[in-house]
C-alpha cells in the first residue's frame, strides 16, 4: 500500500517536470551581421615637444562585414570581421606631417593597418543611448601584430544606424616603431598616440 502511494505521488511529479523541462534548454546561439558603411572613419591623436596633432581616415573605401555570435552565457559573445585601413589615407592636415607619419608607419612595405574584432564582454544593447562595453582585438601595423582591449560605445541611431565607437591609447613602441623627429632631434613626437575609431553600421539581419 506505501508503494502505491509512493508510486502515484512521483509519477504526476515525473511527468510534469518531463512537460517543464524543454522550457529550461540551454538557449541556442544569436548570430548578428552587421555591414560597415563607407563613412566609417578612424582617428589618431598624437603630440610633440612643442605641440599636438590629429591624423584621420574620413572615410572607409571597403564594404565589410562584423558577424557578432551570442553563445551559451551571457558573457560569451564573439565578434569576428577585419577592417584594412589603408596607410596612404591617413591625412594630418599638415603636408610635413602627413608625409613623416606614413613614412615611420613604413607605408611602402605595409599599406594597411588591420584590425582584427575577436570578442564583446556582452552582447550588445541597441539603443539610442550609447552603451559601454569592451572587447578584444588584433592590430596589425608595420608588419607586427599585437592584441588590446578596446573600449566600445555602441547605439543606434533613428534611422536603425549602428554606431560603434572604440578608443585606446597605444604607442609607436607597441608596434617597434621609432616616433619621427625633425630639425636633428629639436622637434620629437611622442611615443603615446590615442586611437579612436567610429563604425557606421547597417543590420543584415
């Protein structure tokens, strides 16, 4: 008689968690495209012993595309794509300079500064106001390669426009690059130079 008892009580209890439990799956994976617009640009704000300089690349010539995968966690959020930024479009408003970046930049060996996106700490919240996160990337300049972390703004605008803003400060040293001088030395530019990159963006889905 106990065991019958027994048996009735867990068989419904069996059978409802049986039903509940599809309910509690560990939750598929989220796969987002996003198309970078050519209006995309970068920034590289620098100085020198007796001033401060700001080189850009208006614009982006390519049509690529960042791919940002959610996984199992919350925390495990891929970001893979490479934008090519090329060299020769940098423009510091000053010929002299201009000419003196590209060549320590070594623009006749490597055309191109390459980043490349690895990871988000979280996936990212599409609002109007800009939300903070981070993420890892790979730079290429100069023939070496390093990896930093990056520090994001991301929103979206009215018009369903993604805006990714990321910053970070790096120096010519990172890369084994010797900061250009002029006037036998007098004029030094500084080792610390603070990147800033801003990607207009369209959802492909």
């Amino acid at each position: 008689m106990c065991y019958r008892t027994i048996l009735w009580v867990y068989l419904p209890f069996t059978l409802l968690t049986g039903f509940i439990a599809p309910r509690n799956a560990v939750p598929v994976a989220v796969t987002k495209k996003w198309v970078i617009s050519e209006n995309s640009s970068l920034c590289v704000n620098g100085s020198t012993n007796i001033n401060k300089f700001a080189c850009d690349i208006p614009a982006y010539d390519r049509t690529d595309t960042l791919t940002i995968t959610k996984g199992k966690g919350d925390k495990d959020v891929i970001l893979s794509g490479n934008i090519a930024l090329k060299i020769q479009s940098f423009d510091c408003h000053n010929a002299i300079m201009t000419h003196d970046l590209r060549k320590t930049l070594k623009e006749s060996q490597f055309p191109c500064l390459h980043i490349t996106f690895l990871t988000l700490s979280e996936f990212p919240k599409l609002t109007l106001n800009p939300s903070p996160i981070t993420g890892w990337v790979n730079i290429e300049l100069a023939g070496t390669t390093k990896r930093f972390e990056i520090n994001y703004q991301v929103s979206m605008d009215a018009q369903k426009v993604i805006h990714l803003l990321g910053s970070r400060d790096l120096t010519f040293s990172d890369f084994n690059l010797v900061p250009p001088r002029k006037l036998g030395g007098m004029i030094k530019t500084n080792d610390k130079l603070s990147v800033a990159f801003h990607l207009k963006m369209t959802a492909m889905n």
